[in-house]
C-alpha cells in the first residue's frame, strides 16, 4: 500500500534506528538483567499483541512503574521462544 510507516519503508527504519533500541537484539546478546516478578504483566502484553483486531497497542504509566522492565522481559521471552505461536 501508500501509507507511510509500513514496515521496511527505509524512512521509517532510519527513525526506529536513530530513536529506538533492538530490546531482541540485546537480549541476544545478554545485555539486558533478568526481569523478576514481572509474569502476569508480560503474558497480559503477549495476550494483547496476539489479538488480531488489536492495532497500535501502546504501553503508558506514570514513571518508575515497570514498562521498561515489562518490555525487556517480553523481548528476553521472545528470544527464548517463551511465546505463542
């Protein structure tokens, strides 16, 4: 399609490279500490990016409550195959 934002749209890839992190890359490369405590909350973000009529889903809370550490446990799952199919 036109729409901007597609995946491989080399735009949009130079932006996720200048302001994002590979969080599955680091955790290949065992950069990132384990994530202790954090289950539920990462099987309940599994569960949402699974839906297929779910689009854009976006992590918000007041600072210091854990999105960091539920996304890094959500890549470190990925990496280990700890996730559906």
């Amino acid at each position: 399609g036109g729409r901007g934002g597609e995946a491989g749209n080399p735009s949009t890839s130079l932006v996720l490279d200048q302001f994002g992190r590979n969080l599955t890359a680091a955790a290949m490369e065992g950069k990132l500490d384990p994530v202790i405590g954090r289950e539920k909350e990462i099987g309940r973000v599994m569960q949402v990016l699974s839906r297929r009529t779910k689009n854009n889903p976006v992590l918000i809370g007041e600072p210091g409550v854990g999105k960091t550490a539920v996304v890094e446990g959500l890549a470190q799952a990925i990496v280990h195959g700890d996730v559906p199919e």
